[in-house]
C-alpha cells in the first residue's frame, strides 16, 4: 500500500449514485507536505515558468508546488470568479458541464498543469485547451490520483505525472 492511501476516504455516491468520490482532506491535513513534494517529482523544473492550479483542489495542490520550486502561480478558475478579460472552456463531467476560466496571458510560458483526480479526463482536457487558448505550454501535467481506468492519458501519451494511480 503506498504511503497515503490510508489517508484517503472513499465516499460512495457522491456528488451523484454511482461515483466513489476520494476525499483527500483527511491526507491534506496528514501528509500535505509530503504530497506537495511528490507531486513536483518527476518534471523537469528548469523547463517550466509557471504551475497552472485548477479551482479548487487544483489551487491548493498548485500553489503549494510553485511555492515549493520558486515558480509563479496561475489560477484556473470556474466561469465568474475571475476579473476581465478572461479566456474560457466549456466541458463535461462524468456528471454534468462547467467552464473554466483563466485571465488573458500577455505572454507566452511553459506550464505544469495541477488538478487533484483525474478520472474521465474532462476538467484536464479543458485545462489544457484553455492553456492552449492563453499562449501556456503545458509541458507536464501533476496529479495526486489518477483513475486510469476511467481514461486513456498514458496511452496517448500525454505528459501525466501521479503519485496513486487506480
């Protein structure tokens, strides 16, 4: 068993019947450090400007990490939270729609993208779209879970580093 998977909580049915939701607050409160660096291994930090959090969990995990390396932070937020101008990405989720939203960059960079679970791939693949959109290079993505089996990420070989994989 990996170091923190006993501080995960399984939560059935939620938000909605049918999706086992990983409650990682109980290993934030635990472990946080020790995920924060776990997070940044594996990428190549002298070819990255700025980590790029996705709201919510994504802000925490990513503002921690940029802090750790000496990088720059850069939210991505849900549709309104953000002052103009804003660049967004509509998308699905296993269990509805959102958007995202990042102010405009006035430059290009080279980006880690950070998100706390990846299952179905749809906040990721925004993500990277919106990046895309906003001259950001996402070069890696970090995740803390990865549920492999709910999508195809490695095998298109797109650059996902995570610490739990299921």
């Amino acid at each position: 068993m990996h170091r923190f998977e006993s501080h995960i909580r399984n939560i059935p049915d939620f938000p909605k019947a049918g999706i086992m939701f990983k409650d990682i607050s109980p290993l934030l409160q635990e472990r946080f450090q020790e995920v924060v660096e776990a997070m940044c291994e594996g990428i190549d930090w002298n070819n990255v400007d700025h980590v790029v959090g996705i709201e919510a969990r994504g802000f925490v995990l990513g503002a921690a990490m940029a802090q750790f390396k000496g990088k720059g932070f850069i939210p991505m937020r849900k549709k309104g939270k953000l002052p103009p101008p804003v660049i967004a990405e509509t998308y699905e989720l296993e269990y509805g729609s959102d958007t995202l939203e990042m102010i405009q960059s006035d430059r290009p960079a080279r980006v880690v993208l950070v998100d706390d679970v990846l299952a179905t791939g749809g906040t990721l693949r925004a993500g990277m779209k919106l990046c895309e959109k906003n001259q950001l290079k996402v070069v890696s993505m970090s995740l803390l879970i990865n549920l492999t089996f709910l999508n195809q990420f490695k095998q298109e070989g797109l650059p996902v580093t995570s610490v739990l994989n299921y």
